[in-house]
C-alpha cells in the first residue's frame, strides 16, 4: 500500500540498532547491557507495531462493516465495494482543495452524499440482480468497479493526490509508543460509526425493520415492511461507510483512481474472517487482520504485509468456515 507518509502496517519510529553506551570493566556484564537493551527495543516494536494495526484495523472495521450490511441484507457480494473508499477519498481531496476544508469536516457531507448515490445505484442496476445467480452479481459489481475506477481516471488523471492537514505528521507519545494523530482519529472514526451502525441496528425500529429483511423477507413483507426499501437503505449505508472510511484515510494516504482495489480484497478477508453477515465479527476481524498485516511488515518483511493475513485466512477457512463469530444476520 502505498501512503503520504508511510504504510499503514510499519511502525512510525523504528528502533536503531542497540548501543552499548555503558561499557563495564567486565565484558560480561557489558553483554548483559546490549542483551538487555536489545529486549528492551523487541518488546517496544511490538508493540508498537500492535498498536499501529489497531488503528488501521479500525479503518478496515467500517469498510468492512458496509461491506457485511449489504451482503446481510440483499445477500449481494459487492465487488466495487473498494471504490466507493476511492470515491469518499475523491470527494474529501476535491472538498479540501477547492474549499480548505479537513477531511473531518469533510466526512459529515461525503456520507450523506454516498447515501443518496448508493441508493440510486442499487435501484438502478443492483435491484436487477438481487435473488438471481451469484454470476450475474459478480459481473455486475465487477463491470461497476471498472467503471467507476476508469471514469475517475478520466476526470482526474492517473497522479498520486494527497490532502495535507496540520497535523498530518503530529504524533502522541505514550511512553515509548508513538500514536500518529491521523491514524488515531481515522481509527476513532470508525469504531464510532461502526458503533452507530450496530445501535441503529438493534435500538431503532428502522434498523430492525432492516434485521426482519435480512433474516424472513417473506415475513417482513406480511409485516408490512417494504424490502425494496430497505435494500435501498441498506446499501446506501454500506457504501456511505465505505466513503466515510475514505475521507479519514486522506491525511495519510494517497489518492488515485485504483486504490479502492486495495481495500476491497482487505474487507472480504475481514468478512469472510469474523462470519459472513456479522458485524460484531466483522469488527473483531478487521482488528485481528489490522494487527497481524502490522507484524508480518514488521517481522517477516515489507512486501509481504498481506502473507500473513492470507496465511491467517486459510487457517480460519481450515478450522472455522463460519467465520470467528460465525455466520450472523446483522446483531
């Protein structure tokens, strides 16, 4: 992945090499110094690199969370998902460039926008395919991610766009564990939506309106309950989130018209990970995918982020096929 400052799994400080700034009269015990300080550094980059996942891992979490309200709902896997993340981060640059304003900002106007298109997008294309054959979902979603990843090409051209902010490379210390800033409101962000996204689900009579939908169509259509209806509400939020993810992903990460390619193959690890439809699960996925991503970087090596996590995916599939939490219908 490629970011405006560093990618999401390496830590923001590195640790130099151990120094043997005490040197004893004993060579022993100036052994003893360097193995200690050598600890010393192992457990604070571990550290440090669990925290970074976490704050990535919240990111995934309300990509994720999108990506599982649609499928629970409409039982549709959407294959543009990702580019929905590479509109809200299009909107949010546009927005800060044009207008100043902070991708913070931004997010109150880039989720009630993607709400409205995603609910015109399924009435107008995805509706023609909900209950037929998972080809022609597949093809469906697949030709809407090359199209929209094309049209932006178009508009906006191929360059690497990034939104600078003030605190871009501000950090909190902790010790001797740094929190970048962006990446810590980014990560705040999308547990609180994530977390809104569950309350609307199970304290408001729309959201449960939403769960019967998912669960007895038939049923809810007895009860009253327009499906149509609530498959337009429901992926318009899954997309809205989506967006919403990409506007607090700008400060520190690049924008460009395939990025949504990234993310989309991260978001069905997390929600085939923590069970299909499950958005308890899907959160805890995205946590455990964020931290693992982290330390394979970290450990093993740079290019080889993603190993880890698809080596972690198979083990799942292997041992537990219904996923961490298994199979849900959105509680």
């Amino acid at each position: 992945m490629r970011e405006a400052s560093c990618p999401p799994h390496v830590s923001f400080c590195n640790p130099g090499r151990a120094r043997n700034s005490c040197r004893g009269r004993s060579g022993r015990a100036g052994g003893e110094v360097r193995v200690g300080r050598k600890g010393e550094i192992y457990t604070t980059t571990l550290i440090q690199s669990i925290v970074n996942g976490l704050m990535m891992g919240g990111v995934y979490a309300l990509i994720a969370v999108g990506l599982t309200l649609i499928f629970g709902v409409m039982n549709v896997v959407n294959f543009a998902h990702g580019e929905f993340v590479m509109l809200g981060m299009v909107l949010t640059y546009l927005l800060h460039h044009y207008l100043g304003w902070d991708p913070g900002l931004s997010i109150l106007l880039v989720i009630p926008i993607m709400l409205g298109v995603g609910a015109l997008i399924q009435k107008t294309l995805i509706s023609s395919v909900i209950g037929q054959a998972d080809e022609a979902q597949i093809l469906l979603t697949l030709g809407l991610s090359v199209l929209l990843t094309n049209a932006v090409l178009l508009i906006m051209g191929p360059d690497y766009l990034s939104v600078k902010t003030p605190y871009k490379l501000s950090v909190v210390a902790l010790g001797p564990v740094l929190f970048s800033v962006p990446r810590l409101i980014a990560f705040f962000v999308g547990l609180v939506f994530s977390g809104i996204l569950w309350l609307f689900l199970n304290r408001t009579n729309l959201g449960k309106a939403l769960r019967a939908v998912a669960e007895k169509p038939e049923v809810a259509t007895i009860m009253g309950i327009n499906p149509k209806r609530m498959h337009w509400l429901a992926f318009g939020i899954g997309i809205s989130l989506a967006a919403g993810a990409g506007s607090v992903l700008t400060p520190f990460f690049y924008t460009f018209p395939s990025v949504g390619g990234m993310f989309v193959l991260i978001a069905f690890v997390v929600v085939v990970l923590g069970g299909m439809g499950n958005i308890p699960g899907a959160i805890l996925g995205a946590l455990v995918i964020g931290i693992t991503e982290s330390l394979t970087a970290q450990f093993v090596a740079l290019d080889l982020a993603m190993l880890g996590v698809f080596i972690l995916f198979v083990l799942v599939l292997v041992f537990k096929p219904a996923g961490i939490l298994g199979k849900g219908k959105l509680y």
